[in-house]
C-alpha cells in the first residue's frame, strides 16, 4: 500500500506538470513588458552591458550571450569535439579529451562558475563541469578557450559541481551517484548497494596565479546522490553546503524508492577543518587513475599526465567535519544569500521553502542539538538549524538567486513561474509566469556578496508555442527579466544551444579590455611553428611527413606539395602569419578522416591525414579571410607505395612536367 501511495503521488505530479506544460497561460500573450524592446535593444557597434555564460547540457560545450541582446556570441568547445573551430581534430587539441576511459569525444556540461575574488566575480577563469566521465574544465577569458579538464576519479556522475570557495581556493564536485569506490572490488551485486556504494566529494585546488586545478582531498560520505551545491561566505566562509536526496539509498525505480522520506538531508562539511586533518595525516592515500589535461598558449599545444593516487578523508572517522541538516525531501537547489548567513534549499516534492540560519547551525553543533546520526555523521535538528519557512511559494521550487536588495528569487518547476520573497520576513513578493518549466535562472553574480540585480534569466525545460516549429525537437529557451523593480517585468525571449542548466554573467568590463586579440608571433613556441614563408618545407622521416605550411591572405605555402605515398601519415602543420585581428585561418583536405583546421593569428595548429587512395587531393582555406578567398587553395599529390616521386612543396613555381 505504502509503494501504491508513492506511486500515485508522483503520477500526481507528473499529471500536474503535464497539464501546465501543454495548456497556455491565458496572460502569456501579456506578460511582455511595454517597454521591452527599448530595454533589450543594442545598437548596431555598440557592446552588451553582460557576458552571460551559459551551460550547453548535452552539447558539452559552453555559450556566451550578450546581455540584453541576447544575441549569441561564441560557442566555446570544452568537453565534445567542435568542427568549426577544429577542437578534438587537430593533433594539439586531441589530448584535451583524454581520460582514464580513453579518448571522450562528449559529455554533458551542467554547471557554470566564474572565478571569485573576495566573494565577487573577478572575470579570470569560468569553470564547468562534465557531468557523465566526471570532469572539471577551466576557460581562460583571456583568450575564451579551454585551458585545463581534469578528471575525477571515485566519482560516479559529477552533477554538484563546480561550485567554488569565496576566493577560488578549490573548485568542488559531489558525486551524483554513489558507487563502489575506484581500488575496491566494483563486481558487486547492484543490490548490496547499502553496503557497497559510497559517495564523494572532490575538493580540487586552483593555483592563484595560472589557475591551474589539482585535486587536494575528496571527503568519502555515505552512499547518497549529491545534487547541487555552495560555498560559505562571509561569516560561513570555511563551509561547504551539499543538497542530498535517496538518503533511502535505494538502487532502482528511484521515483519511487527515493521519494519516500518526508526529509531528505543538507550535508554541512567545514572544509577548514578537512585542511587541518590533511596536514595531521588523517587521510589515506587510495590508488586511481584520472588524467589531467593542459593547453599552452604559448606552445599552441596540449598535453595529458595520467595520475594515480588522491588522498581521501573518511567523513564516518574524523569528527567535526561533516553534518546533515534535515530538509524536505528531494531537495534540488541549496543557495547562500550575500551576507553568507542564509542557506535557502529547495525541496522540489515539497510546498515550502526552508531557509536555515549558519549561525543558529553552529550553535545547534556547539550544544550538540542532534537527533541522531545517519550513516554515523551527526544530524542536526531541524528546528535548530532553522532560521523560518516560506510557506505557499509555488509548486516545485528548485533554484534560488539573490537581488542584493534583500531579496530572493526562485523557480518554481511544476507552477512554471519565478517568484520573489524577501529573506527576513520569508513573504512572497512578486511572482511572474515563465513557459515553460523553468530549471536554473540567473542574475548577475546572484551567488556573489554583491549581486548586480538590474536583469534575471530563466531557463526553461519546455519551449512549446514561443518559437516558430522545428519539427518534435523545439529551441531550448531563455527569457530575460527587468527586475530592477518593485516587479518583474520579462522583455525578452531566446533560444540557445543545447539544454541550458545553469549561467552565470559578469558584466562586460570586467573582462574585455584584457581579451586578447592576436597571438605574438614572435613568441609561438610551437615545435613545428613557421615564422615566415623562408621557414616552410616538407619533411619525411619514415612513413611520416611533416608539412611545414603558413598562411597569410591569400595563399598557402606550400600550395603545390607532391610525393606523398599510400602508407604515409601527413601533418600538416600551418600557421598563420596574420598579425591583425579578425583575421583566421582555416585549413581542410579532401578526403581526410578528420575535421578542418581554424587557426587564429599567429597561432600554429596540425592536421593529420592519412591518404588512403592516390590522386590528385585539393586543399584550401575553409575560413573566409579577403576577397581572393576562394583562390586559397592548392594540391596534394598522392602516390603508390614504394614511388620514386620527389617529397617536394612549393608556391607560386611550377615544376618541369614529367
């Protein structure tokens, strides 16, 4: 009776999500504010006030829109192969894909985190997440390109992540599966999942200087499904906040078998005190294997190192490091407000918001108020913890931001709307339609201690009836917020790529001045770099063939390249003269079993082809660089095995015909 009681709860809401997801709000023709189009309108030259960096989802990569335009910027490849712009086809960024597993040429980009100075954003890095092969990426907004992904290890899904510390002094992840853990026997019945699974959360440390990410100690937990999660600030600065759900641990049909605790749990760590433990050697040292990959700007070239060992801190073992506080079940979302005081979760299968006190927790763990343990970590009273509830928000909260007036907004999934309340007295202010089905939303640095609280974003999970049909897969959606007011006005509809999880916007000047336009050619340190047209030439050693190549408007040189054997592996390493902005090049080859080149000004980039029948193979620019753009072309003899055809490259000469 219990399972059937369950059971039909959840069709409940599925019903009731269904029903609001296919009929149409009667205000949906009127919700657009009057004034929309003079709010979001840029002129032609003139810049966005926001970058919006925006999660790909299923895509891998990530977006960058402008804000209040909405107009897409750039598409940054990270963890998924990207023809345009030869990311995972060219030979110097196929080891950024690497991992323990091989070669991933995929995986699914939820979450998104800008690089913070003193609990604000300061615009040097964003980092994300993979969430399927458990992966961290760095983009350096510098150049707006991937810099670093390092795979995690005793990890099982990376979705509560990457959250990072006030100061960026880790990047953290929580597994969102809880598995057997990477040295024990993993050839276990699904079943002794109880005893089996474990979870764990990843604390990886970033280098002030260059960014650059190593894993300082995971944390081992119960076996439980981390979701999302955030840093302390302020006066909480110090504490990582974990949302929690199948603290039943269940291991299938979990819709059901998950969803039957009135609460579900907010895992509190004090990460100070995990520090305190590293240095006193309180953790063990467990044997894995995880690749950590880097991508030089300097040398135009990546690298992979594959590591082995991480040391892991036992949550059950060492005291004072982890807490649960009870929470309503299934919580999605857990978000700290500016003043680093208010921890507000999400409970999606509950009617309330509960917000919790840091203070009233740490007085709660200071008179030992406990009502148990779980798993062997103290659970904290719920009332102890609590600071109030908002009672009546909507239907499904999962997300909160925060204005920097004192007061939140959060998504409410199943009522397909935003609503807005105020933190001390917890009473719903505004609330405003989205269509439909709203997941993350965004306000600029709405995680930060000093929100810029002119615009929200929703991100929505169904787009039915506001764009025009693209047959059963509709544009993922985006709609734009004035909440500069008492209300919140929506001014603006946008698709964008993928499924959009979670953004973050920092507003323009933080970073434009420093991006860069050019790569000095003078300081490429390529291996294969030429500098000059003087410098190309054509190399065999064995059955490989090193092409030397530059480009410049508009020619390639070499453009005539000839003894080229079946058999031979050819690189073809090119580089662009260019030393003006703006100015790619591409590069492609017919027939290769690869993608094109794009090569940015004064960068070297390399294309393996392996020619597999002999001919006469064009090659050409693929980027549109001048108006002789289609005379960017050459040709590629290829010969049979065992030829005496002279290995020879040249332009603008023609050779004596045989």
């Amino acid at each position: 009776m219990k399972t059937l009681k369950y059971l039909m709860g959840a069709v409940s809401v599925a019903l009731l999500a269904g029903g609001i997801q296919s009929c149409k709000p009667k205000s949906a023709d009127t919700a657009i504010s009057g004034d929309a189009a003079a709010k979001t309108y840029v002129a032609p030259g003139k810049y966005d006030e926001f970058y919006n960096f925006v999660s790909g989802g299923f895509s891998g990569q990530l977006s960058v829109y402008g804000i209040p335009s909405g107009r897409l910027l750039r598409v940054i490849p990270v963890f998924s192969q990207d023809p345009e712009k030869g990311w995972g086809f060219s030979e110097e960024t196929k080891p950024m894909l690497n991992t323990s597993h091989g070669s991933v040429p995929w995986d699914d980009l939820h979450h998104v985190q800008l690089s913070k100075t003193n609990g604000e954003n300061d615009g040097r890095w964003v980092f994300v997440n993979g969430n399927n092969t458990p992966r961290l990426a760095r983009i350096d907004l510098k150049t707006f390109r991937t810099a670093e992904i390092l795979e995690l290890p005793n990890s099982g899904g990376n979705h509560s992540s990457p959250f990072i510390t006030e100061n960026t002094e880790y990047v953290v992840a929580g597994t969102r599966f809880s598995v057997p853990l990477d040295d024990a026997d993993g050839d276990v019945p699904i079943n002794t999942y109880k005893k089996n699974f474990k979870g764990t959360l990843s604390f990886v440390r970033v280098d002030q200087k260059d960014g650059n990410m190593d894993i300082a100690f995971q944390i081992e937990t119960p076996g439980v499904n981390f979701d999302l999660s955030r840093a302390g600030k302020g006066p909480s600065h110090g504490w990582f906040f974990f949302s929690c759900y199948n603290t039943e641990q269940a291991n299938t049909l979990l819709e059901v078998n998950a969803s039957k605790n009135d609460k579900d749990f907010i895992m509190a760590v004090n990460w100070k005190k995990a520090e305190e433990y590293l240095k006193a050697g309180k953790g063990k040292k467990v044997k894995v294997k995880y690749a950590h990959n880097k991508y030089s700007e300097v040398s135009h070239t990546s690298s992979s190192e594959f590591k082995n060992e991480v040391i892991v801190l036992n949550s059950k073992e060492l005291k004072d490091l982890c807490y649960f506080i009870p929470c309503p079940k299934s919580p999605h979302g857990i978000d700290i407000d500016p003043t680093g005081e208010y921890m507000v979760s999400s409970g999606k299968l509950a009617a309330l918001i509960p917000v919790f006190s840091f203070s009233k927790m740490i007085k709660a763990i200071e008179s030992k108020s406990f009502e148990g343990d779980y798993s062997g970590i103290p659970v904290i009273k719920y009332e102890a913890a609590l600071y109030g509830e908002v009672q009546k928000p909507g239907l499904g909260p999962l997300h909160t931001e925060f204005d920097g007036r004192g007061n939140a907004v959060t998504t409410m999934f199943v009522s397909s709307e935003i609503v807005k309340w105020n933190i001390k007295d917890l009473k719903v202010i505004d609330r405003q339609p989205v269509y439909y089905s709203p997941g993350h939303l965004m306000i600029p640095g709405g995680d930060s201690k000093k929100p810029d609280g002119k615009y929200l974003i929703a991100y929505n999970k169904i787009t039915k009836d506001r764009y025009l049909p693209t047959g059963p897969e509709l544009a993922q959606s985006a709609q734009l917020f004035d909440i500069s007011g008492d209300k919140m006005k929506l001014i603006l509809d946008f698709p964008t790529i993928g499924e959009p999880h979670y953004a973050q916007a920092i507003r323009a000047d933080k970073i434009k001045d420093q991006s860069i336009k050019i790569f000095k050619l003078e300081e490429n340190k390529h291996p294969y770099a030429s500098k000059g047209e003087a410098q190309t030439k054509v190399m065999r050693d064995k059955n490989k063939v090193h092409v030397y190549m530059t480009a410049i408007r508009s020619h390639l040189t070499p453009d005539n390249i000839e003894g080229i054997r079946i058999g031979d592996e050819v690189y073809f390493h090119l580089t662009n003269l260019e030393q003006d902005w703006d100015v790619p090049h591409g590069f492609a080859v017919k027939g290769a079993n690869n993608g094109e080149l794009l090569v940015m000004p004064g960068e070297t980039q390399t294309l393996k082809w392996v020619p597999d029948r002999v001919g006469i193979f064009p090659i050409y620019c693929t980027d549109f660089c001048s108006a002789l753009h289609q005379e960017m072309s050459g040709y590629v003899r290829v010969s049979p095995a065992g030829s005496k055809v002279a290995l020879i490259g040249n332009t603008g000469t023609n050779m004596p015909a045989e």
